[in-house]
C-alpha cells in the first residue's frame, strides 16, 4: 500500500485512514498528492471491508495550503491544459463517510479538503483560514462555495477576504467543525468516532450522505423527493432486517452491509 510519495496509508479494523506526509513543507498539497489522496479514497471506496476513511496530518499539522512553490509559475493557459481541479471533483464522488482529524494548520487548499470530508474533528489549537487574499489569489478549489453554505456570505467574505486565522472554538461555534479534542488525543477521538460509525450499516450512512447533500443542492420538494426514494431503498437491505429484528430481540445489531 506505500508507493506513495506523499502520504502513508493504513487500515485499522473497518477504518482506512490517509495520513498527509510532506512535515518539511507542513503537507503543503502539491498535484502529486492531491492525486495521491483522491487515488487512495476511491481504492477504499472500493474495498467492502473499509466502511468509514479517515484523513489526518502528523501530530503538528493538517495542512497549510497547496504547495506555493508549485503554483507561482503557473498561467491560466497551464491551469486549463493540466484542468488540476478536475481531480478534486472527485471528492464528490466518494459515498462512504470521510473524516478529517486536524491537528494544527488547515489553510488554504488543506481547509478545502477538510472541508471536502463530511465531519472534521479538530485539536484545540487547530487553526483554520484561507489566506489566499494574502498571495493576491482566492481559493479556488471549492472554499468560497463550501464556507459560505456553511457559515453564511457575510462571515464567509470577513474571512476570506481577511485571510486571518481561525481558533478551533471559533471554527465550532460557527458550525465548521464537529468536535474539539485535546490535541495529543485527537487522532485517538477521531478513530473513536469512526469506529462507531463503522459499525452502523454502510447502506444507510450512504443513502444518509446522499440525501443529507442533496438538501445543500436542490429545491425543497426535490430533496424530500430523494429522502423518500432512500428510506424505501433501505427496505431492500439485509441490515434494515437486521436492525429491526435485533431491536426486537433485544441485542445489538450485526450490520454487514447487503
Ligand atoms: N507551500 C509551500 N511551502 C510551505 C507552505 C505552502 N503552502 N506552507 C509552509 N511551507 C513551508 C515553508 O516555506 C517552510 O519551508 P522552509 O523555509 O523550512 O524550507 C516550512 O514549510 C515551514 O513553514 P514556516 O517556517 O513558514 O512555519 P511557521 O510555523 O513559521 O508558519 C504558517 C506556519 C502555516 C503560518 C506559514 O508557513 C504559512 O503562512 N504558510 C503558507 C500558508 C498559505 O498561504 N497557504 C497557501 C494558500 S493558497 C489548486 C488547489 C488548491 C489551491 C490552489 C490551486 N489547484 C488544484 C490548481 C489552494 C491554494 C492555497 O492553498
């Protein structure tokens, strides 16, 4: 599993975890990464025994943006033949939960994929922002979109356009992060929650995500239009006869995702 370059990978019961590893550039995101980490989660999207992918940094930092050094020589022309963005659309395609666990900085590109996982869990020193404005840019992979469906458009502009630093109390009570750890157990929390939801039934966490980001998307009455065809859909699985029975029987349930 370790040809990679830029991350380490590794498997901890139903749980495939991504670990950023460039410490010398604080994981800056560099294309060969970021094609590292989409290439990794979609093999776990496909492997049936990984319910739940968890993305971390090291103990010191999630990450501080895509790699600068990389992207000051390029020009509209090289962003429109390489099409880099391209990769990170895939995140979109992923199904099964992903976590992000973020210990020290997520900025820039690194709050981007942060964002693009479906929970974030944080170390209370974390700190978050997008300092593009700084370098006389904007993000561009998805942050002026994902903040402001999460925080609203004014708190969204203040800090994008200011490029400050965000506290993890701060990114929480905005809504931006789920849960705020002491920073020697967040990669410790973070496996704790996964394990949980590993152990749900992998059908309707996925039919979950998929109505839960349609409502982002779409009209109302589309939307409930979704959660109705998922909430039958879940009556075709095995785990609904499970869960059902198991409550009845009065024992836990053993989801196996058929
Ligand atoms: N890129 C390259 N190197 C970086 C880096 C980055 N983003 N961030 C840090 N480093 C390097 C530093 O240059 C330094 O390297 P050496 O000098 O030791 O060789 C080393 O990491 C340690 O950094 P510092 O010495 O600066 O450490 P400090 O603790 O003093 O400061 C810091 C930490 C995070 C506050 C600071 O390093 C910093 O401000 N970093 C830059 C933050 C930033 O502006 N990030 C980029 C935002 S723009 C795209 C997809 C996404 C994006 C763009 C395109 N495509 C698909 C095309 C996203 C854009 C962005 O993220």
């Amino acid at each position: 599993m370790s040809e990679y370059e830029h991350i380490l990978v590794r498997t901890e019961g139903k749980v495939g975890v991504i670990e950023l590893n460039r410490p010398k550039s604080l994981n800056a995101l560099n294309r060969k990464m970021i094609e590292e980490i989409v290439g990794q989660l979609e093999m776990f999207e496909a492997n049936r025994q990984i319910r739940v992918v968890v993305i971390q940094g090291n103990e010191k930092t999630f990450a501080a943006g895509a790699d600068i050094q990389e992207m000051m020589g390029e020009t509209p022309l090289s962003f429109e033949m390489a099409d880099p963005f391209s990769v990170w659309d895939r995140f979109m395609s992923i199904k099964k939960p992903l976590i992000a666990s973020v210990t020290g900085y997520a900025l820039g590109g690194g709050f981007e994929l942060a964002l693009h996982c479906d929970l974030i869990i944080a170390a209370e020193d974390a700190k978050f922002g997008f300092p593009e404005v700084n370098l006389g840019v904007m993000p561009g992979a998805g942050g002026t979109q994902l903040l402001t469906r999460l925080i609203g458009k004014r708190k969204a502009l203040e800090w994008i356009w200011l490029g400050e630093h965000m506290g993890a109390k701060e990114a929480k009570e905005l809504g931006i992060i789920n849960r705020i750890t002491a920073p020697e157990i967040v990669f410790e929390e973070t496996m704790r929650f996964a394990e949980k939801l590993a152990e749900q039934s992998p059908i309707a966490l996925r039919l979950i995500k998929e109505a839960v980001n349609k409502a982002e998307d779409v009209p109302l009455r589309e939307g409930l239009t979704i959660e109705r065809k998922n909430f039958y859909l879940a009556f075709d699985s095995k785990d609904q006869k499970e869960g059902m029975r198991a409550f009845v029987e009065k024992r836990r349930p053993s989801f196996k995702g058929e």
